[in-house]
C-alpha cells in the first residue's frame, strides 16, 4: 500500500515539478531576446521597488546605463521601455504597423468597456473606421465659422472663466485657492468638450453640469490612485482591496448615464442635414448600414465619452502647471503680458486665433509649458498585434511599450540646460514659433496621436492668453516656494499652490 501511494505521490511531484520545469523553460526562452534589463528585479514586485513614487525619473535615468531600449518588470509582466525622440519616433512612425495597438490593462478595460472607445481600442478594423470617422467629425466641427463655431465656443468659454475669476476677486482680494483654480478650469475645459459634443454650454452654477465635472474630476484621480489594481489585477478577487474598481466602474456609469441622457435628446430632435453637433453626427453614422459593425449601441456610448475622460484632465493640468510656471518666472508673465498688451491694446475682449501668430512668445511659453512638464510622462503604453523585432530584439505579441517622454522633453542633446524654463527654446532667430521641433511630442506621435490635438491646442491658447489678458498672478505673501516636482497619478500634476490675482 505505501508503496502504491508512494509511487502516486512520486508521479504527482514529478508531474508538478515538469509543469513548472516547461512553463520556467517557455517563461525564460519568450525573455531570452527580449531587450536588456536593470539588476534589482525581485519575484512577484519585479523593478517596482525601485521605480518608487517617480518613475518617469528612474527610467530616464537608467536609459544612460541601459540604453534607449530596455526591459523592465512591472510586477510579474515584462514592459518595454522606449527612451529618447529617436527610439520612440522609430517605434510609433517608422514601425507604425508593428506597435500601433494597445495592451490588455485591467483597470482601462473597466473605463472603456474593454476597449470600446477608441483611444485605448486594439489596432484593427473597428479601430480604424471609429477613428477615421471622429476624425471626420472633429475637423468638420472645428471648421465652421463665425457663431456656434469651435473658436467662439472656446472664447465664450474664456469670457466667463475671466469674469469668474473677477468675482472671486471681488469677494475675496487677491486671494484665490488652488481648488478655486482647478474647479474653475475643469468647468471652462468640460464646457468646452460640452459644446463640440452636446452643441450647448451650462451655466456655472448648473447643478447637473457641476455634478458631471466632479465626476469627472473623481474618475480622473480614482484612475491615478489605481495603479496597484493595474500590475496586480487579481486583486480585484479580494474583499475590501477591490473598493477602487467599485468607485471607478460608479463614476463611469454615472458619466455614461448622463450621456445617454444627451443621446436621447438628440434623437428626438436630429435633422440628418444639419448636424449640430459630435452626437448628431455619431447618430447619423450609425444610420449607415455598412457601419454597424463598427458602430454599435454597444459601444458608441464610449466613443462619445472618450473627449471627457481624455481632454478634460489633460488640459487642466497643463494650465495649472502654466499658471504655476507664470508665478514662479514673473519675468516670463511679463513678457507674455507685454506681448498681448501690445498686439490687443486696452481692447478687454478675450483673444482670438487670428492673433495666434502675432503672439509668438505666448505661443512657446505654452508649448515650453508642455515640454518642462509632460503631463503624461510614460504617455499611454502600446503593444505589438504580434510577435516583432525591432533593433534586434524579439518582442512577443501583447507585450506593453511604454514611451518614455519625459526621457525626450529632458534631452539635453534638444534641450539644453533642460530643467531651465525657457520658452525662447521655441523661437528660430527670427522670432518666429517653431512649428514642429524635434523630440517634442505633446500629443505623442504616429497613428495613435491624440485625436484631439487641434481642440487642446485651441483651449490651451485661448484659455492661458486670455487668463493673463486680465490678471497678474503671484504667490502669497511669505509664501513657500513651491516644488515643481509633480505627483504622478493619472497625469503628473502640480501641487496645490494658492495665489494672489490681481486685476490688469
């Protein structure tokens, strides 16, 4: 009897110990021309210990003793990290059809229906025809003229972000508090997003807007506080752990449940031949027959909610981290004060893009803006449809590529003296804007590039010209200097700094 049972147990064990013995041999033959990789990996935590709280800084900084292409791991799955302009233009646009799709995240799946939207969709067919038609539908919007267009929807929105702006002044003198600040801007930025969108504006005070850009502000900051839930996604399994995705997936159908609202209210009222806005022209595309594979009730839902969660963060951080700049270099603020001074005069009327290229420092100050502080420093991970070889390495099928951008905003073969804010960077010797620098990828580059570049461009001018139009901002009396460092969440934001406005 012993006998039996030991030579059951003795099979058992050696048929465990083969098992594991393959999947080892599978695990480290998929790894064995996989790029290099930093020392300091541990089992189950990988390089997490090491890339901390900063690890946009970590990875720049192991590219000097690694390279501009390497391995690192991130829990138990291997990520690919592309560092410097060169390295990630060579991956995104030269090996546009090898690394143009997206990785299984666990925690983006629970945003965007498992890649229903189209930013964080796998590259095929359905990718292609959603993006072809929003991209249709943002420069069809963004090309009318004159009222209900896309400037003056942006302007208007500039107006009343000033004249709240005057208010709280007029409440409380040159005091404003860095909530008053986000608040203010995440309302102008989902104002505008409203209007390309729904074709319609909400007063400030509106309960059901404000209730939907707090969601928004929540969804923003739940995703950034995600990040364990990313690299370990069995958690979800465990009582207590998984309240984050409970809080994420809450936050999403009650966005979701406001636009469905809007959809509604479209249907109801569409007139085929003259589109209103990005709805109407969504809703006319799904009247197409040879569409509906691609544009279902399914998943159109996420195609209309992709603007929120992806424009409205994006941009209020990078204002933010403008009006922080302003107030650490006054001499900056000044110059872009004199600039706008000299081109609108006394005239108290927001800017317009007519005056885009007669205000050439203003413009590089926001593009220097967007440079010093990436907001996405890690930009959003890619990964190849199937197994690819790039420099000589052997990347499998579905593994994350993670552009490093910081790596390029910090280069000091582009930049020198690159921790310097200077907008000067920006100008050729004539004084000029200089239109397509070389590793600079605000919006990240090749066939993923931001679909809403041209609106973030637009809102990015209008909002910040016409901010320091009207008011001087400086830090409090006696105040801290603040850190410039940044917290990585979703975005890298500023930290929360109160200012002193005062009226211009």
């Amino acid at each position: 009897m012993f006998s039996a049972l030991w030579s059951e147990v003795t099979i058992r064990t050696i048929a465990v110990f083969g098992v594991i013995f393959l999947t080892l041999l599978v695990f480290f033959k998929q790894r064995k021309n996989l790029p290099p990789s930093p020392s300091g990996s541990w089992p189950v935590v990988g390089h997490l210990l090491s890339l901390g709280r900063a690890p946009h800084l970590k990875l720049t900084e192991w590219r000097k003793q690694y390279g501009d292409v390497y391995t690192v791991r991130m829990g138990m799955e291997d990520v690919v990290v592309l560092n410097g302009y060169r390295a990630i233009k060579e991956a995104l646009v030269d090996y546009k059809d090898a690394f143009s799709s997206r990785p299984n995240v666990y925690v983006i799946n629970l945003v965007t229906g498992c890649g229903k939207n189209i930013a964080f969709s796998k590259f095929n067919q359905a990718y292609k025809e959603k993006r072809k038609f929003a991209h249709s539908a943002l420069r069809n919007l963004g090309m009318r003229m004159g009222p209900g267009s896309m400037e003056e929807n942006i302007r208007e929105e500039a107006r009343q972000l000033c004249l709240k702006m005057s208010e709280q002044f007029d409440a409380h003198p040159r005091d404003i508090t860095d909530n008053d600040i986000t608040d203010n801007l995440t309302v102008s930025v989902a104002n505008i997003i409203c209007s390309m969108v729904f074709g319609k504006r909400y007063d400030y005070d509106d309960e059901k807007f404000l209730e939907l850009s707090n969601i928004i502000s929540k969804l923003a900051a739940q995703l950034g506080s995600s990040q364990l839930m990313t690299v370990y996604p069995f958690l979800r399994f465990i009582p207590g752990v998984n309240s984050s995705n409970r809080l994420l997936v809450e936050c999403t159908n009650e966005i979701l449940a406001f636009l469905r609202q809007e959809i509604t209210r479209h249907r109801e009222t569409l007139d085929d031949e003259n589109p209103r806005d990005f709805i109407d022209l969504l809703l006319i595309e799904l009247q197409t027959k040879e569409k509906t594979n691609y544009f279902t009730e399914e998943n159109y839902e996420y195609i209309i909610l992709d603007p929120f969660v992806a424009g409205t963060e994006t941009t209020v951080t990078t204002l933010r981290w403008g009006l922080l700049y302003m107030v650490l270099c006054p001499e900056k603020q000044q110059k872009v004060q004199a600039e706008l001074d000299s081109v609108l005069g006394t005239d108290h009327d927001v800017p317009t893009l007519a005056h885009r290229s007669q205000l050439p420092y203003t413009e590089a100050t926001i593009m220097e803006i967007q440079r010093i502080r990436a907001i996405l420093p890690l930009n959003l991970p890619h990964a190849p449809n199937e197994e690819t070889t790039f420099r000589g390495y052997d990347i499998p099928a579905g593994t994350q590529i993670l552009p490093n951008l910081w790596s390029a905003n910090m280069d000091p073969e582009f930049w020198p003296d690159p921790k310097k804010f200077d907008p000067r960077r920006f100008l050729d010797s004539d004084g000029k804007v200089v239109t397509r620098p070389e590793s600079f990828m605000p919006f990240s580059t090749g066939r993923r590039v931001c679909l809403g570049e041209q609106l973030a461009k637009m809102s990015l001018f209008l909002l910040f010209s016409s901010m320091l139009k009207h008011f001087t901002f400086k830090l409090p009396e006696g105040a801290t200097v603040p850190s410039t460092d940044g917290i990585l969440g979703i975005t890298l934001v500023p930290p929360k700094v109160n200012m002193c406005i005062t009226k211009r």
